[in-house]
C-alpha cells in the first residue's frame, strides 16, 4: 500500500512536499491511501475528500483523516482531489489539487 499525504490550509490544499507523488501507474485497486493534515478550520468537522476522474466525482468520508483512494478515480492519467468539511452551520471546501499517473 501507498500513502499520498496532502495538507490542507483554511481553503487551500497542497501536495505534502515530503511526499513523492512519481510513479503512479494508472489502474489501481485498494493500493492507493489518501492521508491529510489540517488546520484549525476544520476543528470539528466531519470530513469528506472529493476525488474527481473525467467529470465524475467520487466522495469518500476520511476517518483518522484518511482513506483509500477509489479505483473509479485512477482509471485515468490525472485524478484531482478536493476535501470538505462540515459541521453545524459551517461548511469549507478546498480547491481541487491535480494528480498525474503514467500508462
């Protein structure tokens, strides 16, 4: 199994720069972990990341801030990535990170 780490700042989320994102290989099943840090805008939220593949999205719900990553979203050379979290009155949603995969 292999981890992506992201952060995850007020609105904006970005590749954990301690993490290589080279040599994905597109087609993957249960291989692929999604893991986030986040700031303190996200302090008692439920949190969900929005995994996006050719218009489609798929949303998985994080726990212990992480999950794997669907298949449906690693069919493809790119697959973006966006989290959301919710809590009572309150909703933040980051920007959409892209991540690249080889044939």
């Amino acid at each position: 199994m292999r981890t992506l780490k992201f952060t995850a700042k007020a609105q904006q989320l970005k590749k954990d720069v301690s993490c290589d994102f080279s040599g994905l290989v597109k087609g993957s099943k249960g291989y692929l972990r999604a893991e986030f840090s986040f700031s303190e805008d996200y302090a008692g939220c439920g949190k969900i990341a929005v995994f996006r593949n050719q218009g489609e999205e798929y949303p998985v719900r994080l726990e212990n801030n992480s999950c794997m990553i669907p298949e449906e979203a690693l069919t493809w050379r790119t697959f973006q990535i966006c989290v959301v979290g919710v809590r009572e009155g309150y909703r933040i949603r980051t920007n959409y990170v892209e991540v690249r995969q080889d044939e």
